[in-house]
C-alpha cells in the first residue's frame, strides 16, 4: 500500500485540535456563514477564522462567496465518517482502559 505521508499528516495535524473538530462538527453536511459558526461553537470570530484558514489549507474545507457573506463547507463526505470513526474507535479505547 502507497501512503501519501506529508497529505496524511497535513490532515492528521489539521485534525489534532478540539476547536477544529468542533467546527467541522458545526458546519456538517451544510454550508454556513463565519457567524453561524461562531454562534454554533462559542468561540471567537478571530479565533474561529484562524481555525477556518487552517481547514482550508489541508483541504478539509470549500469556500463559497455569495455577495458580502462567506460560506463554508466541508469539501467531502468522507471526512464526517472518518470524524465518527475515530470517535468510536476513541471510545473503544476508553472503555478498555488502554492508555492513549
């Protein structure tokens, strides 16, 4: 098996941060504006546009502008299902008391 080692762990590392979860979490399969994500996760505007240039530059986000408004969206329906998988397998590990 080929692994792309530097997009993998481009995506791993764009991954490995609570808020960031929390955004992709917040934006599902719809596209919203920065402030529906603000007001949807609690978090600054600075800060959740920080996020947002982050997620975009692994390309776990898509941009869309329409006029004055900025919309987000997840640019595949894969990384959803990776997110739920890697939080049952992270229960898992939880549950059987293995360290991480």
């Amino acid at each position: 098996m080929d692994l792309l080692f530097k997009p993998i762990a481009a995506i791993c590392k764009s991954l490995a941060d609570e808020n960031r979860l929390r955004i992709l979490l917040a934006i599902g399969n719809d596209k919203k504006s920065v402030s529906q994500i603000v007001e949807s996760v609690e978090l600054s505007q600075p800060l959740v546009s920080h996020h947002l240039k982050e997620l975009r530059r692994s390309h776990l986000l898509k941009v869309e502008r329409q006029g004055p408004f900025i919309y987000y969206e997840i640019s595949n329906g894969s990384i959803l299902a990776l997110l739920t998988r890697v939080n049952e397998m992270a229960q898992e590990l939880i549950d059987s008391h293995e360290p991480f």
